[in-house]
C-alpha cells in the first residue's frame, strides 16, 4: 500500500521532476523518445512538459494520456499517469505504437491549487471547435451568478454555508435542480471572476495542446487517449466519461471494456460541457482526420460521492474556494478551512480513497487498452 500513496506527489515541482526522470526510463523501450516543454509567460517558472516519441519501425497507433487540465486535479492525474508509465507502458509494442505524455497541462492551477488557469479560466470551457467565445451564450446563468459570485470576504462559515444552501434551496424551487446544474455547468463566456468561465479566445495552455494533437492525428491512423480528473461521481467508483460525440452507447463500452462504470457527458448520464477537450478531439478527428481512428474518454474519480451531500458540497466548496480567492477571508483560519475542503474535493487524501483510485485506473487501464489492442490480451 504505501508503494501506492508514494505515486501522489504532494507539490507540482515534485510532479515534474518525477515526470522528467521518467525519460531514462521510457527511452529503454522507445530509443527515440525526448521530453520538451512550454514555458508559460510570467515570472514563475511553470511548464507543460510532455514526453513525445515515435513508433521504432512503423507508426501504426498513438497512446496519448494528459494531466491536469484542472490544475488541482493534477495531483491525482499524475499518479495516475506515474501509475500508467510503471505498469503499463512496458507492455507496448514500441514497434508500432508513439507515445505522448502530458504532464500538467494547466501548471499554474496545479502549483496554485485552483482548478482554473492565471486568468480564472476554465480550460475544459475553451476548447470549442468553431472559437466562438459567445458573452451571450447560456444567459440562465445570469440568474445564478449573484448566488455563487458572493462580492464580500468570508467572514463566518456557518453563516456563509447557510446563506449558500438557502439561496440555492430558492432557486431550485424556481427553476429546478436539473436546470441549474446544467447552468452552472456548461460554461460562460461573460463572468471573468465566476465559476466555469471559459475566457474570450483560446488561451496559451489549449492552443499548446492543439498543437500536440493535430501533430498525433497527422502521424498515426489509431489515436487512445486517456485525460485524468478528479470530482464528480461516486466516491468509491471511478467513472469513465466518454464524449457526446462518440456513437458507441455507454452500456456497450462497459461490456468493452469490462469497466463497471461509463457515462456520455450529457445531462442524462453525467452533465454537459461546451468546450470540452475530449469533443475538440473526435471534432478535429471527424473534420480533419475522419479516416482515423479514435477512441477518447476523461477518468473522473470521484470525489464527495454522487449522493445529495456531495451533489451540495461540490458547488459549494468551488464557491467559497473562488470567493476566498477573489475577496479574501476574515482571518486566516478561516482561509485554511475554505481551502482544506476544496482540496478534498479535488485531491483527497484519504488513504483507502487513495488506494481504491488506484485499483480503478489499473482496470481501466487494462481493459481499453487490451480492447483498442494496445496490449494483448
């Protein structure tokens, strides 16, 4: 058990050298392989870091696995994707099989524990096929933002949770909880300090892996790739989040890929998502690429659990995160009470979480990739 806990790194500097020292390791198998990166503007010295190489005989399939779209999210993607290079990787046929591996792709999320980029930014908001940041798309949410974008400090909890669970209790009432659950989810364009804000262009970070992914498609004719998140879903059953674009069911992948668990990212199965990576990917496929073959889905571990509690506390928790970041808190105390409860939504420290995590990546991986044929049954 604790070989498992070691995979979590505990701070992005840490993930990234871990990440780095992996290249000795993969060039033993893939003599071509090199680690580059893209440094971020600004002062810190934050980098998505990927290690790329071509199949040794014949560039048949590509394995792509990417972390930290949600910055915070990425303390658990990287040891997914630590878990991934130990155990899996040497069961590729370098032969015909490239890799890329993402590290980070939002860092400053990451190294900042928030799930946005510098900019408030939602990145799984900004992938949209046509670039159409619209202000104006999914006006509803003009009725929730008063709720969930407080303009004061954090002055007591119990009172802010309170106010919170009311106003939410009323706007239910009003519209229903269906309706505002796809509200809040799916994105806006027009709220910069809000929740799920997708920016007005595409940022840095989506146009570097745009890059990346257009260059994969171009090269090989079968495309895997495998995106980590954490917190939404069962708390104790990772889920694999498929594509509205993907036309083979939810129920037929189960049986596939031998996995208990598997959902569309649409409002019936999981929640929907405009400008979300995973669709930029079968979009660039289809329109580009459509001779290729694709199969793409995010790991969602969950997080609070998918029963009323955690359906509550998860929007809560980003609230009062956003809002202690934006206004600032009473005192300090108060602060590390904010953050301690988003860092749990997003990155648990639970040992027996922490474990079962792992035993789910390890069927998931097992199971795509024996059916994609990437590795024999």
């Amino acid at each position: 058990m604790e070989d498992l806990l070691a995979l979590f790194p505990e701070t992005y500097e840490t993930s990234r050298e871990c990440f780095r020292q992996n290249l000795a390791v993969i060039q033993k198998q893939w003599t071509a392989a090199e680690l580059s990166h893209h440094r971020l503007p600004g002062d810190e010295d934050l980098t998505i870091d990927w290690i790329q190489s071509n199949a040794l005989v014949k560039n048949e399939k590509i394995l792509i696995l990417t972390t930290a779209e949600h910055g915070i999210e990425g303390y658990v993607g990287s040891a997914m994707q630590q878990r991934f290079i130990d155990k899996y990787l040497p069961r590729l046929d370098p032969r015909t099989t490239g890799l890329l591996l993402v590290h980070a792709i939002n860092p400053w999320g990451m190294k900042h524990h928030r799930r946005v980029n510098a900019d408030n930014i939602d990145l799984n908001r900004t992938f949209l096929w046509d670039e159409t940041f619209d202000p104006t798309f999914n006006p509803e949410y003009d009725f929730l933002n008063d709720s969930i974008n407080p303009v004061k400090p954090i002055k007591n909890l119990a009172w802010s949770k309170l106010n919170f669970y009311a106003n939410l209790l009323w706007k239910t009432i009003l519209k229903g909880l269906p309706a505002l659950k796809h509200t809040l989810l799916i994105g806006q364009y027009r709220y910069p300090q809000s929740l799920y804000y997708g920016g007005k262009e595409y940022p840095d970070e989506t146009c570097t892996l745009i890059n990346l992914y257009r260059q994969a498609f171009s090269a090989y004719d079968q495309v895997l790739h495998l995106d980590m998140h954490t917190g939404y879903g069962p708390r104790f059953q990772m889920s694999l989040v498929n594509s509205v674009l993907e036309t083979t069911t939810s129920r037929e992948f189960e049986k596939r890929f031998g996995y208990p668990l598997v959902v569309a990212a649409n409002p019936e199965e999981f929640y929907a998502i405009r400008g979300d990576m995973i669709d930029y990917v079968y979009a660039l496929q289809k329109h580009e690429f459509p001779e290729k073959k694709l199969f793409a889905t995010s790991f969602e571990f969950g997080t609070l659990g998918d029963d009323l509690r955690g359906q509550l506390g998860s929007p809560r928790a980003m609230v009062f995160e956003n809002q202690l970041h934006w206004q600032g808190a009473a005192h300090e105390k108060l602060a590390a009470q904010v953050k301690h409860d988003f860092e749990e939504l997003f990155n648990p420290v639970a040992r027996d979480w922490r474990v079962k995590a792992v035993a789910d990546a390890d069927q998931a991986f097992d199971g795509i990739l024996k059916a994609e044929c990437y590795i024999a049954e």
